[in-house]
C-alpha cells in the first residue's frame, strides 16, 4: 500500500510539472473525497445524536453533539443540529444534576417481626450546620412508615439538641420562596437527637414537588439554624405515600 501511494505521489508530481491546471484538478478531487469521506462518517455520528435525542438521553446527545460541531465542524450535519445544540446541552445539564440529585437519598426497607416493614427514605443536608459551637456537621432529614408507630417526618441532629419544650415551630421554604411555619416536636428520650415535624404528610409532598426545601429550626444553644435539603431526586415509589 505504501509502495502504491509513493507511485502516486510521484506520478501526481510528474503531471504537476508538466501541467499545472492538472495539479489543480487533482488537488481539488482530493479535496473533495476528504470532504465526502468526512461527511460520511458525521453522518454516522449524527445518526447516533438523533437516536439519543428522540430518546431523550440528553447526556449522551451531547456527546455525540459535541463531537460533531468539534471533530466534524464544516460538514452538513453539524450545520443542521448547530442551532438546536445549545438546548440538549442544558437538557443534558438538568439531567446530571437530577441524576446527582437521586443519589442523595438512601431508602431502607426492614422487617419488623409479622407486623410488617418499615421503610424509610433520608436525606443529609446541602451543607454542615454548627448547631452548639462545637463545629459544622450533619442535619438528616427523615421520612419513617412503620407498622405500629405509622408515618413520621423528623430531623436529626449529630450533636447539640433542638430548643423545642412542649412544641414549637419551624420555618420551612420551598426553591428559595417564602417560608411557612410548620408545628413540631421534640421526643422526651435520648436516644436520638430528633425533632419530629408534626404534618408529615405536608412535608412530604412538598419534598416531592421541590427541588430543594429549607428547614429552620429552634437550637438550645440559642436562635435557629437552617438546613437545606436539595430533594429534587426524591423516588417517591420507595414510600407507601401520597
């Protein structure tokens, strides 16, 4: 092969010293069977990114887009999918961020004797919160379905404790919007440090809508601290509620 495309190169250089609208010609034809032979192979790329598109696998659209407008730049399909790219690369973005958003949560399912299973689906805040001065660490949010002791929605807290005598309230905002207050409790018992939002059904269903809901709760150490919870990838089937 090697020996045939040096015969060639020597042959074209021969007709170019003797004909140069000839050297022309041939440079030109080429040209133009790189251009049909890189056509080809975007063709096949685009084949791939209108497969994902129409499947809306947004990631891998974009990869396939990517590749297009940047290895195949100047062919016909990336000219046509150019002006529609911009929207499956924010498709593509709102879709990783679902994805990271999914794995935030941890769902359990445990046995409780014959009486049935618990389950249960939680979540740690966005950030740490320094709740008593002895630095930031993690606030949980969770959501309990128990055979005996039902439904339940409580935050739990790694150190210091809640402020919460008899009752009290928090202050809970959807996406940033205005906050509303929500009844709450703290359990007589130390075995955790728990704090239980009284409307559980109201909590949860505002978790399933949002994408992220920010809790603001009474400390003893004094005021209030805030915890994020970022729920928008909450898999509502892993609960039994509506």
């Amino acid at each position: 092969m090697k020996h045939l495309i040096l015969v060639a190169t020597c042959a074209l250089a021969l007709v170019a010293c003797s004909d140069p609208e000839a050297e022309r010609q041939a440079q030109q034809a080429a040209a133009a069977a790189a251009q049909a032979q890189k056509e080809t192979k975007a063709d096949e790329v685009a084949k791939q990114y209108d497969t994902a598109v129409a499947a809306q696998e947004w990631e891998r659209a974009r990869i396939h887009g990517g590749s297009l407008l940047d290895v195949y730049k100047g062919t016909a399909a990336a000219a046509r999918i150019e002006a529609g790219f911009a929207d499956v690369k924010a498709k593509a973005d709102e879709a990783r961020d679902l994805r990271r958003m999914q794995a935030l949560w941890q769902y359990n399912q445990i046995p409780v004797g014959t009486k049935g299973t618990q389950r249960s689906a939680s979540i740690y805040g966005k950030e740490r919160v320094d709740v008593d001065g002895s630095g930031p660490k993690p606030v949980q949010l969770v959501f309990r379905d128990h055979p005996e002791w039902k439904r339940h929605a409580y935050l739990v807290l790694q150190a210091g404790d809640f402020r919460c005598p008899g009752g009290c309230k928090v202050q809970v905002s959807v996406d940033g919007g205005t906050p509303r207050a929500m009844a709450a409790w703290r359990p007589d018992t130390d075995e955790a440090i728990a704090m239980f939002i009284t409307d559980n059904a109201a909590l949860w269903k505002l978790a399933r809508q949002a994408k992220a809901i920010s809790i603001e709760f009474p400390v003893k150490a004094g005021g209030t601290r805030t915890a994020v919870f970022e729920t928008g990838g909450l898999d509502a089937s892993q609960m039994p509620w509506k």
